[in-house]
C-alpha cells in the first residue's frame, strides 16, 4: 500500500480512487464501483495487501 488518498467519512463518486498501489513500474489506483461514503478503511500506508483484501468499507 503505497497511500491512503480518502478519509472516513468522504463521499466518494463512481470510480472515485480510494487508494494507490505501488509496484516496480508504476502507481495503481484503486477505484469504488460504485458511488457511496468512505465508513472505514481497513489499511494504512506501507501495509502489504494481497488480491481479495478488503481495503476499505463504503456505504
């Protein structure tokens, strides 16, 4: 996990970033499917995450 880029509480549209993953060769975003409000983040910045872990709840 490279960084948190929404706060708890946020408002967040469809396809709004919530946060940014960081590889070798680039910056990956990670985008809401739908629109909805930021009511908890399950990560911090530098945590490792692997695919199918819950990042954050929106509502």
């Amino acid at each position: 996990m490279w960084k948190v880029v929404t706060d708890r509480g946020d408002n967040l549209r469809g396809n709004g970033s919530v946060v940014m993953l960081e590889t070798v060769e680039r910056e990956i975003p990670v985008l809401t499917e739908m629109p909805g409000i930021v009511t908890g983040l399950k990560v911090s910045e530098g945590d490792v995450v692997r695919k199918g872990d819950v990042l954050a709840v929106i509502g």
